[in-house]
C-alpha cells in the first residue's frame, strides 16, 4: 500500500461505482475489524475505511492524541473518487465521522448522509467514560471484555494484547472528553443514528440527541443487541446506510 491507502483502505469495487461508504472504526479498533464488509455491499457500492495511527501499517506512528490526530490524515487521503459518500461511525468512530462530515462540508465537499452507530450525539459528554490513565492492563481488559468488538483470542493472548494495549488506552482517552461546543444543527446532509436496544455503554436517548446535530432529516433505527450489536450480522445496519445513499443520492441528482 502507499501512504495514502495505509491511511484510508479503498476496497472497491472498481469502475462503475457510485457511492463509497466510509467506515470509522471504534475505540481500539483497526480497519481489519470491517474488511468483510465490502462482500456484503451491493452493486454500485464501494467501501472505504479509515485506519487510525498505531495500527495495522501504521503501527509506528505515534499514538493518537486528539481528535485531529484521528480525523485529519483521513479528510487529507480521501481517494478522488470519493465524491458521493455517506461517512459510518461506530462507538468512538460515529464521532470521528461526524468531524469528517463538518469538515468535508467546511470544505465544500458535501456528503450524502452520515450514520451513527451505538454513539452519543456529539454534543453530550460520555455517557460512559472509561477512565484508561487509572487502569491497570487487566482492568481494562475487563472492559474490553463487557463491552464487546475484540477478539477474545487478542486478549487471552499476552504479546497480541500487549500489542494493542496503547492504541485502546489513546483512544478511550480522546473518547472519555470529547465534546463538540460548537453550534447546533451544524451539519448540512441528514444523519441515521443507530443502536443496540441492549447498549450498557450509549442510552437510546443519546441516540435520538443527533436531531440536535443536523439540520437536515435525523433518523434513530433501534436494532437487538447490545454495544456490538451489529457483530453477528452487520446486514441491518448496512441496509440503513445503504439506503441513506439511494435516497439522498436520487434527491441531489
């Protein structure tokens, strides 16, 4: 890969592609946790997916210390056949997306939609603050553990745990204080909020607060499961953002 696709993969597929679906993975996670998503996609559909430092083959960067550090390197590689996208966030990643959106428009570069996944509106404090910096790697393990989207064979794995230790501990601690302060509605293309009905970590009343970040369509769809609920079978959430693309994509054309 060159720099630009160790940043954001592009997993097709090729020509004749109409929408790209950005995906932002969630706190600790890695573009690997998505890849299976482009075989679910239909015609027409490209996937995209951010890779944060300290991972994958940006594993020697240095750790990710705010949010600029997370969403800057994305806006700056996006592919130029980015032009029709709708941006996905997961947990930590629903945040990065909505900063990728205000960005992309502040910029000029308008989007078709932005999905939410089991995530706070931006203009919340954390529901469910983790606290890293007073953790031991055990106790955070445990957290991991509860809340679900990382493999059990990392953490029953010393050296595999130890591996992705930092990145978790960077990324919780951007997640625990972010909070956007800046004005209301401030984004221009509709947004979907979606969450699991069993979510211990974002309460749905969280979910349905991002009518206070758009002001165009807000959408919450709750779907079974809890934080990760969408691990099993992605398909419920795929079928939302794919139909934010159709719809918004028929409306702008």
């Amino acid at each position: 890969m060159n720099v630009s696709q160790d940043v954001v993969w592009d997993l097709g597929p090729g020509p004749g592609r109409r929408v790209n679906l950005l995906v932002l993975p969630h706190a600790g996670g890695s573009a690997h946790a998505y890849l299976d998503w482009a075989d679910l996609l239909p015609a027409g559909f490209g996937l995209l997916i951010g890779q944060y430092p300290g991972r994958g083959a940006r594993y020697a960067e240095p750790l990710p210390e705010s949010v600029d550090d997370l969403v800057d390197p994305i806006v700056a590689h996006l592919p130029p056949t980015a032009d029709e996208l709708i941006v996905l966030g997961h947990s930590m990643g629903g945040l990065m997306a909505f900063e990728i959106v205000r960005r992309l428009e502040e910029l000029g570069r308008p989007v078709l939609g932005l999905v939410a996944s089991a995530c706070r509106a931006p203009h919340l404090p954390n529901p469910s603050p983790v606290h890293p910096e007073t953790l031991s790697d055990d106790e955070l393990v445990a957290v991991l553990r509860t809340r679900g989207g990382t493999p059990e064979e990392v953490l029953d794995h010393p050296q595999l745990r130890s591996m992705v230790m930092g990145t978790v501990r960077a990324d919780f601690a951007i997640d625990d204080t972010y909070r956007f302060t800046g004005p209301t509605r401030v984004l221009r293309c509709p947004v979907a909020a979606v969450g699991g009905d069993s979510d211990p970590v974002v309460p749905l009343g969280d979910l349905a607060r991002w009518a206070e970040a758009s002001c165009s369509k807000v959408t919450t769809h709750v779907l079974p499961g809890g934080h990760f609920y969408f691990q099993d079978d992605p398909s419920a959430l795929l079928s939302i953002a794919v139909m934010a693309g159709r719809v918004q994509g028929e409306e702008t054309r």
